[in-house]
C-alpha cells in the first residue's frame, strides 16, 4: 500500500493524471456536429484497452495502400479475446464495420459509444466477442473535407467513398483486389464471425423512414439460416421500433429513378456486397442504411440503438446460431443457386414519405421530383419482393481442377478466403472431366472497379482433359462449397471469370488470312456435300450471316484442322472424382 501511495504522489506531482482515460470521441465533444480524423481511432482503440485490459484488445490487422494502420478494437466480458479462446469457449463473434465507405461515418461514433456503454455494465459482452472496425476504408477516411456527401445531413466533414486506389470496397468481397479488403478477409478467416454487421448511411429520396435493416441469409442459403435470419432481423427492427424509429426490412431505393410512385423491389445481393458474400460463408450478413437526410445525431443514435440490438440478439441466440451455422457447414449443397430474381408481381405497402411533386426541370430539362418536408404523407406504392432462384447450378460431384497455368493466382485468391484446396504433385492423361465453352461472350465497354466485366453463356460438357503437375484441385465437400462455386463457375456474377480474370481465354489469339481461308473453304465444299448443304442453309436462313465475309470464312476456319479448338474454353474443369 505505501508503495501505491508513493507512486500516485510522485504521478501528482509530475503533474501526471492515473485517471481512466475519458473514452469519447470528436463527434460528442462537438455534440454530433463534426467527426474525428483517423489519429482518434488509434488513440481510442488503445484508450479503451488500456481502461478495460481484461475486457478489451486493440488490435493492427493490416495496412492500407498510403501506409496507414488498420485497427480493430476486440472485447468480450467473457475474457476470450483471441480467436482461439473463443473457439474453446463455444463465444459467437460479432464483427461490426464502420466507414467502407468513409463518408458514411456513422457506425464509428456509434460504435465507440455502444462499446463504452456495453462494457460499463455486464450484459451482451458476456455471451460473445464483438470485432469492432471503426473504419474499414481508412484511406478514404482522410481524403476529409466538407460536401464529400452532398446529400448528407452531417457531420461538417466526412471522409470519401471510395479508397485511395479508387476502389469501392463494397463491390470487393469476392474479387478482393484492395490491399484492406484482403487484409479483412484475414481478419474474417482468423475469427470466423457469426455475424457480421456493414454500417452505412444511404442516399435517396426524401421520407420520414429512418433506417433500414437486410439480413442474408433470409430470402437465400441454407434453411436453418434462413429461420436465424429472420428472428436476427426482425429482433433488430421490433427494438429500434420500441424506442421510436421507423425501419425498413428492404434497401429504399425506388425500381424507377427518382420516381416514387414506381415503388421497391427487394433482392438478394450478390457476393461482391457485404452481406450477399456472408451468405457464401454460412453467416449472417446484416446491411444498416441510416437515412442520409436524417441528421447526424439522429443518425448516430439509431445505429447506436441497432449496435445494442444486434448484441443483445446474438447473447440471447448466438449459441444457437453458432450450432446452425456448423451444421451448415457439415453438408455442402447439392445445387447452388447462382442468381435469384424477383418476380414482377407486387403487394400494395403504406410508406412513411412527404408530399411531392414532379415538373419538368429548368435546369435539367428533365422530370423532377421535390420533396416538401413540411407535409408528411403516406404513400402507398407497390413492394415486390416475391424473390426466386434464377440460375441453379448443381455442384460437381468431386471438384474443379484449375490447371497449372493459372494455379498461382487463382490459389492465392481462394487463399484469400479460406477455401480449401489441394496442388496435384503429378499430371494426369485424358482425365475423363467436364468442360465450359463459351457460346455467346459480352464485354462490358467501360470499366467497372478496374475490370471490364464479361457476361459468359455455355454450358458445360462431359470430354478427356490432360492435367499438368502443379494444378490445382477443389473439393467440393468443404465448409465453403457455395462460395467456391460462386468463384469458379464461369456464369456467376460475381465469379473471376465475370470480372475478367480469366479473359484470355475468350480472345482469338491465331487467324487465317482470307486468301487462305477462301482456298480452304473451296477445299473443304468440294470434299463434303453435307458441309455444301450446311453452308447453303445458314446462307438462306441468316441474313446477317449472309452479309457477313468475315462471318463466312469463319464458317470454314472453324471446321479447319489449324482452328485453336481452346478458344472459348474456360480453363477451369469440374471432375466427378477426386483425381
């Protein structure tokens, strides 16, 4: 004690302070009006462990293209704060993201409040660890300055939306090109959350509709973890009801631009989105779109509200998800659906908007609309959200096996996300396997997040392949099956093949000049009159093809013994056996 009391004495008199550090942040010093610069995270994440050591642990878990560090804080009342001792412990993780998109900061000064008003009392903390990322895109964070959301209500400054590589991390989960989005795929693999929660802010139109809350699994995936799903959701918007919001279970955005009278459609994101690519995983994603006319302490509040929400659901049910999410990963689908589509039929709803007009624009030329937000009124506009499998693939009984020129990056890429795969010591010969060729190929003339995307139709097709040593083999009988399909088949939208990664492969690389393919197809009629007949039929049937030379020499190129017969071959093969 006298040892103690001699260390306060010489603090005091150094003029030192012992006190617990005050744990606030920018935003409520300036009461909701502004929002703190990156240094405060860092400040705050060893801030809040140094006040809670047993309960909190700030951790680096990469760093971004500009050289900054990203920071997670971890804390659980339960003292498992490494992902192994939540595994002994049986915890459920809860990762919560803030700031992918930097500009919509809310979920970071929501979240350092929710964190400190959780660990002041037990409660939640107690049944699971919560991951908090106050900033995902950390980068885009300090690209700082006023109007970077012209359509936002607060704070007076706010980061960018994209990263400084201008890239949307939001369109990144499956494709993981960002430096951050890899480094969080390491955090996703280290902890294996059960849910995981995307903060944001939306933009739109003008109503009285506060937030929205999407969960997947719900309309997809797995049937136990469709029913999670649901009581997640529905348990998140039943408490920010209580405390007086109006939420949403569907993303606000109308089917007609800027049109309210043509109503919503509810979907199911693809993987390239947050919780479209938890689904993938046999997790709960959960999207949170705070309404960007609310202003910013509003806004602050309620996604405090759902952080507290979201915590209370997972102590209450984690350990039974957890369960649900296990069995999930114990039986790999037999099909897969590849794309879901919603069906046109509506149902009428009663929405919280305000009186509007649409005139043509002045300025534009084109029909406005102007909201009059001293006139709330309900709408009633139509809601499809009857949502159906679309393109439903089978899995491979076995695998694919992607050959050994492309196994270097397409295994780092799976690396990247935990699937499973083995590199095949020695080749095989004519490997009795199924191939994908390309009947119809789309590019996309401009760029979307660096890549010009391709829409791909074939199908695939029973052959004898040879495999080189070095290739790669994916089971299909793994945790993550759907997700290695949703990369692999070639036909998915968000697979590597749609974001171009394997686009050489649909390139002509080898031709014939027309003299020689017109000596060729004289050849070739003389020796087939079945081939004769065929050319004479597509001649009377196909006008375009008719008036196509190029088209018509093609015609005869491609039954030549120089045609590159793996033109238009999808490189990767599905196998009916372990090879």
């Amino acid at each position: 004690m006298r040892a103690l009391l001699t260390t306060l004495a010489l603090a005091a008199a150094a003029g030192h302070s012992l006190a617990a550090p005050p744990l606030t942040t920018q935003a409520e010093r300036s009461g909701f009006v502004q929002t703190g610069r990156y240094d405060e995270v860092a400040q705050l994440c060893r801030d809040f462990a140094r006040a809670h050591p047993a309960q909190v642990r700030c951790e680096r878990f990469g760093t971004t293209p500009q050289g900054r560090p990203m920071w997670a804080l971890v804390a659980s009342q339960s003292g498992a704060l490494t992902p192994a001792a939540a595994r002994r412990a049986g915890l459920p993780v809860t990762l919560v993201q803030g700031g992918i998109h930097a500009g919509e900061i809310d979920g970071k000064d929501a979240g350092f409040l929710a964190l400190r008003e959780q660990l002041a009392r037990p409660g939640a903390l107690r049944h699971q660890v919560l991951v908090f990322v106050p900033v995902f895109n950390v980068d885009g964070h300090e690209r700082f300055g006023p109007w970077h959301r012209p359509n936002q209500r607060g704070p007076e400054q706010m980061g960018w939306r994209t990263t400084a590589q201008n890239l949307n991390l939001n369109r990144d989960y499956v494709k993981a090109d960002a430096p951050e989005m890899q480094a969080m795929l390491g955090l996703v693999r280290a902890w294996d959350p059960l849910v995981m929660v995307d903060l944001h802010a939306t933009d739109g139109a003008q109503f009285e509709h506060d937030i929205a809350i999407m969960v997947e699994p719900v309309h997809a995936g797995d049937a136990a973890l469709r029913e999670a799903g649901r009581a997640w959701r529905d348990g998140v918007i039943d408490a920010l009801a209580a405390q007086g919001g109006l939420p949403l279970p569907f993303y606000p955005s109308f089917v007609e631009m800027d049109n309210p009278a043509s109503g919503f459609r509810d979907g199911v994101p693809t993987p390239r989105f947050s919780q479209g690519y938890f689904l993938l995983r046999n997790r709960l994603g959960m999207l949170v779109e705070t309404h960007s006319w609310r202003p910013y302490p509003h806004r602050v509040r309620q996604t405090r509200q759902t952080i507290d929400a979201v915590l209370d659901q997972v102590a209450r049910h984690g350990r039974d998800w957890l369960r649900r999410a296990h069995a999930a990963d114990a039986r790999p689908p037999a099909e897969v659906a590849l794309t879901w589509r919603t069906r046109p039929e509506a149902r009428e709803i009663e929405f919280r908007g305000y009186a509007y007009t649409r005139t043509p624009s002045e300025v534009s030329g084109a029909l406005m609309t102007r909201y009059d937000e001293t006139r709330p009124e309900v709408w009633r506009v139509p809601l499809r959200d009857r949502i159906e499998p679309d393109l439903v693939r089978a899995a491979p009984r076995a695998g694919y096996l992607v050959p050994a020129e492309h196994a270097a990056w397409v295994g780092e890429k799976l690396a990247q996300h935990g699937v499973r795969f083995e590199r095949l010591a020695r080749g095989r010969t004519a490997l009795p396997v199924q191939v994908w060729r390309a009947s119809a190929v789309k590019r996309d003339a401009a760029s979307t997040e660096g890549h010009h995307r391709m829409a791909l139709a074939g199908q695939w097709a029973a052959e004898a392949r040879d495999l080189p040593a070095g290739s790669l083999f994916v089971p299909a009988q793994q945790p993550l099956a759907a997700l290695a399909m949703h990369l692999l088949e070639p036909d998915a939208p968000d697979s590597l093949a749609s974001w171009g990664r394997f686009a050489p492969a649909f390139e002509p690389k080898e031709y014939m000049e027309p003299y020689v393919a017109e000596q060729v197809a004289r050849e070739q009629l003389a020796a087939s009159p079945a081939l004769r007949e065929a050319f004479a039929t597509r001649l009377r049937d196909d006008a375009r093809f008719a008036a196509d030379p190029q088209a018509r020499l093609d015609f005869f190129y491609r039954r030549a013994p120089s045609w590159d017969e793996r033109f238009n071959l999808y490189p990767v093969l599905r196998t009916d056996q372990r090879p």
